[in-house]
C-alpha cells in the first residue's frame, strides 16, 4: 500500500493528493513514535501545505496537533500561537463537515428504508440544505461544497422537481471544473447519472443522450459505475426511440469480458433490458435496420427468457411488472391471442393483489389497459373506447421515482401502447381479409 503509483491510473489529483497525504500523515506518525521527530516534524509541515490545497480536513487537523504541541515542547509561542489558532479553526470547520454528513446521512438513511416522499421529509431535507448552504460559504470546503449538492438534488427529487435536478447536477460540476485540485470523474459521473434520470422523467430522451455522449469518459469501462451508466444508457437511448444505439450499448455490456461477474440481479435486469431490445426491433417500422440487425443476432426464446429471470419473478414489483408486460406484447406481436387469453387470469390476480391504486400508478393504469385486451375480444374500436379513460389518466401522472432503474419503464407505456393499437389495427385487418 506504501508503494502505490497512483499517477499512471486514470485517478484524478485528488484522490493522488489524497493517498500520498494519507501515506505520509502515517510515516510522521511512525517515524515520530520510533524517536525521528525532526524528520516526522518536517513531514508534518509538508503535509499541512498539500492538506490544505485539496480540503483534507482530517489531515489538517491531526498535522496540527502534532506541530502545536512541538512547538509547545520547544518553548516557540508565537509558532505555537500561529498553529493553535490554525488549529481551532480547523477544528470547526471539521465539526461543519461531520455535521453535514450526519444529516446527509440522516436523509440517505430514509431513503434506504422507504422511498415514500413524505412531506415531514422533504421539509426535513429543505432546513437541511439551508443549514448546510450556511455552513459552506462560512467554511467552504470540498466536502461541504458536495453534501450541499447532494441534498440539495435529493430535495428537487423528493419535490419530483427534475428540471431543478438538471440545474443542480449543473451546478456541481461546475464547481468541480473551476476548482481543478478537486475536480473528480468519479464525482462528475454521480452528477451526470442524476442528471440523466431527471432527463427520463422529463422525457427529454434527447438531451439525456447527448448528456450520456458528453459523460461517458467519466466512467472506467468495466468497472461497476460503468455498469451502472450503461443501463441509464441503455434506457435513454431505447427509449428515445434509437434502437440501433440501444442494440450497440446493450451488446457492448453484455459481451464485456467483466459482465460475467456482475450479480445475478444485474445479468437478469439486462436479460430484460435485451427483451425489450428484441421487442423494439420486432415492432420497429425500419425494416432495414430490423434485417442489419436481426442477420447478427440469436432469435428471442420469449419462453427460455421468462424461466431464466427467477430473482425478478419472485419480486413482485419494480422489474416484475416490466416481464409481465413484455410477455403480453410478444404475443401479440406474433398473433397469439390464445396466449393472452391464457395469461389473462394470472394477469388480473397480479393486478389484484400486487398494483395498488397509489403504487407506481401508470403501471396500474397500463395493466388496466392490458386486460381490456382479453376482455373486449381484441376488438380494436371497443378496446380504445374502453381504455381511453385509463391512457389519460396514465398521461397525466408522472413516473414514480425513487432513484432505482428497476423501477422505470423500460419504454415508455406510451409508446408501447401506439404500438400496440398499430399492431391489433394490422391484425384485425387480416382477419376481415380473411373472413371475406
């Protein structure tokens, strides 16, 4: 660990400021208790200096107290003086920091425990992000700057204000870009990450894309932060409508040589995420790009897919709602009323016992919708009639968020549904083709 060479990896000055203080706070440390003071006294001065170019609070304070109490030791007041004042002051400024992670924390620990956006929260993280506003332009330290940012974007999230969020994620990288000693990717890729997913609840697919253009060189491929902006990747882009970038981001993670070790929950979600891809394609009127794609790939086993995703199937929300539906609208892409008449029973007892009225509620609107299918024999001109009620109540609603991509719409219910009534208008064509 004493020989690490930070500087020829793809870490930042920070977090090489970070580990060579942290390296030589110890040997003073050290080198002091085996009786070399003047040289640990040395280190100590040095790493004051490099402490304080990059906001290492901790590391100021403990070179503090080792440098006060020399002097002390050595009978040198107005050194002493010097560094006691320094020391006090530091002091306070670390009590602002441990403040400000505790009630981060505070929020964080909520949220972990229930994504329900009471208003007692939300007003509890408003006083706390003011708290923390004061704390920073009294202190204005790197960890300070950050828990600001950080309740401030959980505030807008809670209040569902994502234009807001855009602003605030804005807002913190700037901050990095004009202080390059702190300036982080793996910082910048946390902002760009929020910043994505309030461009999904706005449905501002557009942006979000070009946004993930811009903020994939923040990530190292392979790593679990990669992996993470892939799947947000994934969905700005399928969702957007560009499926051949869906296709090229879907394939380049799950081909990556590191995707084989990553937890059986996230090879599931991007099984899903490929269904869907499959799905995309299967109903995609670019016949073209259909055909370039298609001739690469394996055919879509909709019955192997519904066995291998076991973990999700047994969750009875978030990603389970996503399987059920896709099911639905691969038979019916390829005709099999039978199927969905099969599965219509199954479908209302999920319905019944799992969608709540107050619980994701476009998804208890577009399963409404679903089972009218069944119900009105796939009867085009009776289904929109017996749905439309329940497609404007779904419009109007927005997405639930509670920060987990297992719990967004894969693509846009929406979207599925136009594609839906094209296919059941090209069905029921056929059908009174074929009865004449």
């Amino acid at each position: 660990l004493f020989f690490l060479n930070l500087s020829k990896s793809r870490r930042s000055l920070y977090h090489q400021a970070y580990y060579k203080a942290y390296r030589d706070l110890y040997s003073a440390i050290i080198l002091i208790s085996l009786g070399a003071r003047n040289i640990g006294i040395k280190m100590f001065k040095k790493n004051l200096k490099l402490a304080s170019q990059f906001h290492l609070t901790e590391i100021q304070l403990t070179c503090l107290v080792n440098l006060k109490h020399h002097s002390a030791l050595n009978g040198k007041k107005k050194e002493y003086e010097r560094y006691n004042e320094q020391f006090h002051i530091i002091y306070q400024t670390q009590e602002a920091e441990y403040k400000s992670w505790e009630m981060y924390e505070e929020i964080t620990l909520h949220y972990a425990r229930s994504a329900a956006n009471t208003d007692e929260m939300i007003a509890l993280s408003q006083n706390y992000c003011t708290q923390i506003d004061k704390l920073r332009k009294k202190y204005n330290t790197f960890t300070l700057n950050m828990n600001y940012f950080r309740v401030k974007i959980f505030t807008h999230q809670m209040t569902e204000n994502f234009k807001r969020v855009v602003t605030d994620c804005n807002e913190g990288d700037k901050y990095l870009i004009d202080n390059p000693n702190l300036n982080q990717l793996i910082r910048r890729a946390k902002f760009s990450l929020d910043r994505m997913n309030a461009y999904m609840h706005l449905r501002d697919f557009k942006k979000g894309s070009e946004d993930a253009e811009r903020c994939k060189e923040f990530y190292e491929e392979g790593s679990n932060n990669w992996m993470v902006f892939m799947e947000y990747y994934f969905l700005m882009a399928i969702q957007s409508g560009d499926i051949e970038k869906a296709h090229e981001i879907c394939y380049s993670t799950l081909n990556h040589p590191r995707f084989i070790l990553s937890p059986v929950q996230n090879k599931e979600r991007w099984g899903i995420f490929e269904g869907y891809l499959k799905y995309g394609l299967e109903s995609s009127m670019n016949k073209n790009l259909v055909q370039k794609i298609i001739a690469q790939e394996h055919p879509f086993n909709i019955d192997q897919f519904l066995k291998s995703t076991s973990i999700y199937s047994k969750d009875k929300k978030g990603l389970n709602i996503s399987i059920i539906i896709l099911h639905i609208l691969f038979l019916l892409e390829r005709g099999d009323f039978g199927g969905i008449i099969d599965r219509a029973d199954a479908m209302k007892q999920y319905h019944r016992r799992y969608l709540l009225k107050g619980d994701n509620y476009r998804s208890y609107c577009f399963m409404n919708m679903l089972m009218v299918l069944e119900s009105e024999n796939f009867e085009l001109d009776r289904i929109q009639m017996r749905t439309n009620k329940f497609y404007a109540k779904m419009t109007a609603a927005k997405m639930e968020y509670d920060n987990k991509v297992s719990d967004l719409e894969i693509i846009p219910y929406e979207q599925l549904w136009d594609n839906i009534l094209v296919r059941l208008k090209e069905i029921n064509v056929k059908q009174k083709q074929y009865s004449s």
